[in-house]
C-alpha cells in the first residue's frame, strides 16, 4: 500500500533549506528503501498569505475542499490503493497542515510527522491562528519524528505519549558523494575560478542574508583575518541581498585570498565539496547543520564552533574541530592546525565520509522510517 507524503511548505526557509520540498523528496527515497512507495496527494500549500486574515480564511476553506475531495477519491479507490498512512514534512507555523490530520481521521489510518517545529513564541502574534494549526497537528500524530534537539523539546509538550516520539537524524542521498571524482572536481575548479591547487582549499557554503547567516561571515572573515602568511584560499560559495556585506567581512583578507564562486545548484555542490580541503563555517546559533554534513559526506573535515547544528553532525576530534563559541582565536587556530597538517586532516576526512556513511544515508533513516511506521500502524 501506498504513503501519502506531503509538505505545506513550498519553499524552504532560508535559513533551514534542508525543509520544505527538499526534505520530502528526501523522506520519499526513505520510504522505497523501507519498502514503500509513495504519492503526493495534493499541490495545496499553506505557507503564502499568512499576515492576512482574510487571505487565511480563504486558505481553510480552499484546504477544507481539497481535504473533502481527497477523502471522496480514496474511499472509491480499491483498498490496496488507498494510502496506508499519511506523512507531512516540514511542519511548522508558517506552513501549518490545513488538510492532512482531516483526511488521515475520515480514512482512519495513521497521521504522522517529520520535521515539525512548534514556535511557542508565535502564540500571541500574527501568526498564532496557524499556530493552533500546527498544535493540533502533532497532538493528533501517532509519530513524530524530530530532526533537531530544539524542535523535539518544543513539540514535547504537545505529543500525548513519548513513545510517539523519535529522532531522525539529518540525512543525504550519498550516491552524488560516492560517484564524485575529486581530482577531476579540483581540476575543473582551478580552471574555472583563480585557485592555485597546490594550495589547501577551504569552503564555507552558505546564503548570504542578514541574521545569523551575516553572523557567521562576519565571525569567519575576522578569525581567518587573525592568520598570518596564510597558506590558503577560501571558496565563498552563496548568493543573497547581504553580499556586498559578505564581500565587506572579506575584504580585510587581502586580494586573492577570499574567491567568490556564486550561488550553486544542489547538484553541482558534492563535486565543490569533493574539490576542497577544509569546511570552515561559524554555524552561529545554528540548529541544523545540513552544509556540513554535505561536507563531511564528500570526505571533508570541519572546523565549527560548538553550537548545536555543529556539534549534531561533526564529531569533535574524530572528523572536525568544534571551538568554543564566538571565539575567533580559537577558530583561527583551528583552522592553522588542520592547514598545517594534511596526514591528520585527510583522517578527519576519512572518519567524516565513514561517519556520514554509517550515520546519515537513506538506509539509517529507512529503518528510523519503519519503526515509526510499524509503531503507528499498531497504535490503535
């Protein structure tokens, strides 16, 4: 029997671009890996017209139609096509799921969710009537599978039984890793942008937007200006309205120092990571640290700050250096010890892509998937 999967989001958040779109294609390899196969029940998102009551009050009837619709087609459908269960990806209160907890009871099958975030802070603001949405949502799931520490401590509170709760870790289709050739990934780089190859590369990939982001680019270009005699080159790899105030953090390196690459297609980044030596991202205040879990996935070490995106991806001393937050001496030194020594770095980077393998493929969050579902298909 099929999986309804479904995300409210049709855009990523910015500032979290593993969601949305992208983390339900993600979750659909899962569920083939496990044994499923899936369909999207509906285009209808919610994540447009939100600071508008009456924009929102046309979106519940809309939802409430399409919903009605749904339950109308599946109940005529024979029962091995009707969905065994319903998914959503990427809840939260700015996407809220309008239709899925309504089609999930009228069938009766089990209404789950990965990737949900309650924003408590939201309660009282613009956005509290898609808020009470999202509550009700993880309330009525039989599983809940949290991506973040953060996010499965702010929907606790809301789940009837801890036993439907479950930690997903973060994820990646490594098969774009495996099939990368890095000498050829390097070359085509230093043919492409000014990078001298007999120097170590590092890379930082991220949007260049105001917020955290800016504080990360800032926090970089002060602790790499602390180097002296660097014996390397910088990928900068992102795009945004913030870029002449990434250039302007830079800048201080000197000419040469800091190559500015642009926005990259999702499918064009593993061959950028496979190119490169070193990641080195801040990831200030940070809860999910999908770039360098990228990185690490084609063999690169990290050096990060500890904050908690980090710290869930990169294990410290084995495949990066974590350093304390918002220290730059200690981020700059990090950074001079893994240029200084390769045999040691292309451990790290070795650990990194066994760690990613073991830990973070299709296959471990196929069998988080399986149990989730076993689970929720029994709970009654």
């Amino acid at each position: 029997m099929p999986i309804a999967l479904y995300t409210p989001a049709a855009h990523s958040d910015p500032a979290a671009p593993w969601g949305g779109p992208r983390l339900m294609r993600l979750v659909a390899r899962a569920l083939e890996a496990a044994g499923y196969h899936t369909i999207a029940p509906t285009e209808f998102r919610s994540d447009e017209g939100l600071e508008e009551s009456r924009q929102q009050t046309a979106l519940e009837r809309k939802a409430a139609r399409q919903a009605r619709k749904l339950v109308a087609i599946y109940r005529d459908l024979p029962a091995v096509a009707r969905p065994e269960a319903w998914l959503t990806c990427d809840l939260r209160h700015r996407a809220p799921d309008l239709i899925g907890p309504a089609v999930a009871e009228a069938l009766d099958i089990p209404y789950l969710l990965v990737g949900a975030s309650y924003a408590r802070a939201e309660a009282g603001g613009a956005h509290a009537r898609w808020l009470s949405y999202t509550a009700r949502a993880i309330a009525r799931a039989r599983a809940v599978l949290s991506l973040t520490a953060e996010d499965e401590e702010s929907i606790r509170p809301l789940v009837p039984s801890s036993a439907r709760l479950y930690r997903l870790a973060p994820f990646l289709d490594l098969a774009p890793y495996r099939a990368t050739d890095r000498d050829a990934a390097r070359r085509a780089l230093a043919d492409a942008l000014p990078l001298d190859p007999a120097r170590p590369w590092l890379l930082a990939v991220a949007p260049m937007q105001t917020g955290a982001a800016l504080a990360s680019w800032r926090l970089l270009g002060r602790s790499l200006n602390l180097i002296a005699d660097p014996p390397w080159q910088l990928l900068v790899v992102g795009e945004g309205e913030a870029r002449w105030l990434v250039e302007e953090a830079m800048a201080p390196l000197g000419p040469g120092l800091a190559v500015f690459a642009g926005a990259r297609a999702e499918d064009a980044l593993p061959a950028v990571y496979a190119a490169c030596d070193l990641y080195v991202w801040p990831a200030y205040q940070e809860t999910f640290g999908m770039r360098m879990l990228e990185a690490q996935a084609a063999g690169l070490p990290v050096v990060a700050q500890d904050w908690p995106g980090a710290a869930a991806v990169v294990a410290g001393g084995e495949t990066g250096l974590l350093t304390p937050r918002q220290d730059d001496v200690a981020f700059a030194g990090a950074v001079v010890e893994l240029c200084a020594d390769e045999e040691r770095r292309r451990a790290m980077g070795a650990a990194a892509l066994a760690r990613a393998e073991k830990q973070h493929g299709i296959e471990s969050a196929a069998a988080t998937l399986q149990r989730a579902l076993d689970a929720a298909l029994t709970d009654g």
